[in-house]
C-alpha cells in the first residue's frame, strides 16, 4: 500500500503552478486581521486533531502528505479572473473526506503557505483570508455535501463528485463575498460588488469545479481500492456502494 500511495504522490507532482486566491497587499490591513482571527481557532483545532490521528494511527502520515500534495497540485494551476484574485481548483476536497474539515483547514493552510514561500504566489498579509476560504469554507461545505449524500444513499462516486464540486464552488462564493466586503461597488455596495465578482468567477470556476469533482471521485477510488484500513478516517468507504 506505501509503494502506490509513493507512486500516486509522484504522479501528483506539479510542473509549473501559479495562484492563489487574493494577492498581497489586495485586502486592507482591517479585513486581513479580521479573517485571520476567525481563522485561527479552527487551525489550533486541527492541529489537535491530526496529532491525535497520527498519534493513534501512525500509518496515516502518508495519507497526511498525500492530502496535502494533492491539494498543493491542484490550486497550484491557475486562470486568471477577478482582478487581484484568479480561479483555480482547491483540491480540499480529498483531504475533507480523508480526514474531516477542521483537519483539511491545517493541510490547507500549509499549502498556501508553500505557495508563497516557494512559488511566490499569493500574499502573508492575505493568508488569513485565503485561508477561510480554501481551507475552511470549502471543507465545511464539502464535508456537509457528503454527509448530506450519504443520508439520502446517494451512489459514492456522485456523492464524491457533488461534494468535491460544490465545496470549490463554495470557496470561491467566499472569496467573492471576502472581496466584496473590502472592495464594496461605488452604487450598489456590497452586495453589488458580490455579485460582479461572483459572476465574473463563475465563468471559469464552474467548469474548473466540475473538473476538480470528477479528479478528485478518480484518486478517492485507486484510494479506496488500495488502502487496507480505514481507521483513523472520516468515512469507512469500504462499508459504502460504490
């Protein structure tokens, strides 16, 4: 199982990355300081809760790391859009049904972190922010689409799909309101700047969503059929329909 999760990791290897979701110095100091303090809470939260997983289940170190490159690979590919912002997949979605949201929220952050140090992208000043939406909002959203799946014995794969899918759509819903709030439209304030930068991401994000949804059902299912043991997970797929 540890040589196919190594190989599945090499092949999740980035080439050239760009992105993340707002650059430095776009927010003002106020709205950086505000999503950075409600940020905060969740990742001293998953960090307890992965060092509890890892302490308890060693073996899922690998799985840890292969979360976190898959997302690191996935929001490292970029399109342009919002000025000061760009759409890209979050690649969160693996993570969250792995591990569970508030655990995703600390892999999250580590990669955008990453992606400032290594790839210059992005900004420190707008991490906070960056990481509500990535890290957080799209995990809470993703975790509760799967959940809702499951409920209602929703096929796997599908189940798999809408809440990968949905929680990048949530992401970037976050980051538009996240915009807004800093960057409220001269007449029709935030909530028309809402929806200018909102529909002007969802012309690339919604295709990039469902793209991000049918990747992320391909990786669950080599996961799903290669892992022994589904301890220390969020979800015991093996017990589900595929």
């Amino acid at each position: 199982m540890g040589k196919k999760l190594l190989v599945l990791f090499a092949f999740l290897i980035p080439f050239q990355g760009y992105s993340m979701h707002i650059m430095e110095g776009y927010l003002p100091a106020g709205w950086s300081i505000f999503w950075t303090v409600v940020y905060l809470p969740f990742f001293v939260w998953g960090v307890k809760i992965i060092q509890e997983k890892v302490k308890k289940h060693p073996e899922l170190k690998m799985l840890f790391a292969l979360a976190a490159a898959f997302a690191f690979v996935m929001s490292a590919l970029k399109l342009p859009s919002v000025t000061g912002s760009s759409s890209h997949p979050t690649g969160v979605g693996l993570g969250t049904l792995l591990f569970g949201p508030i655990a995703m929220s600390v892999l999250g952050v580590l990669v955008l972190v990453f992606q400032v140090l290594l790839l210059a992208h992005g900004g420190i000043t707008t991490l906070g922010a960056n990481a509500f939406s990535m890290a957080l909002a799209g995990p809470l959203v993703t975790f509760g689409i799967y959940k809702l799946c499951v409920k209602f014995k929703i096929n796997r794969s599908v189940s798999i799909f809408l809440a990968a899918c949905l929680g990048d759509l949530a992401t970037y819903t976050v980051t538009s309101l996240q915009l807004a709030l800093a960057h409220p439209d001269v007449q029709t304030g935030v909530a028309g700047a809402f929806v200018k930068f909102a529909s002007i991401f969802s012309f690339t994000q919604i295709p990039v969503a469902i793209i991000e949804g049918l990747i992320t059902v391909l990786v669950m299912n080599i996961l799903i059929k290669n892992i022994p043991s589904w301890e220390g997970l969020k979800f015991k797929f093996k017990t589900s329909k595929s």
